[in-house]
C-alpha cells in the first residue's frame, strides 16, 4: 500500500512539473519552460521541450555555439550531433 501512494506522489510531482502543450502552441504553453543558449523551444508529443535543430543547415550555421566536431555535425532528432 505505501507503495502505490508513493507511486501516485510522484506521479503528481512529475505531472505538476512537466509542462504540456496540448494545443501545440509553444508561445503560450511553454511560457515558464526555459532552454539553454543555442536551444529552442519546441512542442513535441504535446511535451514542452528543447531543441537545436531542425535541418542540418541549423547545425552548421550554428557551429560557432557548439563543441569542436572532428567529423560534420548532422541534424539526428532535432539535435546536432556530430558524425
């Protein structure tokens, strides 16, 4: 039984902290949700989140706010990677 309420506790912290967006309107849903510097916010899932890509072209014009890539930054689910 402590179990279970321990269970359902989290799960109400983890609901009241994670910030949705059911209307996939990321400028008034997402308004508390900060994102580190060269991140921005995106709807996914109606979950509020960070990201810094959505073409390679984003990696590449941004490399200058990236760690040193010795292969080519690539854009792999909304994040810059480098392979």
């Amino acid at each position: 039984m402590k179990a279970l309420l321990f269970c359902v506790a989290i799960t109400m912290v983890v609901d009241v902290f994670a910030e949705n967006c059911p209307n996939n309107n990321v400028a008034t849903e997402c308004m508390s949700f900060q994102c580190s510097f060269g991140y921005y916010k995106e709807c996914v899932n109606q979950i509020c989140t960070c990201n810094n890509c959505m073409t390679q072209q984003d990696c590449t014009s941004n490399a200058a706010g990236l760690p040193n890539c010795n292969r080519q930054w690539h854009c792999v689910d909304n994040l810059c990677r480098c392979y």
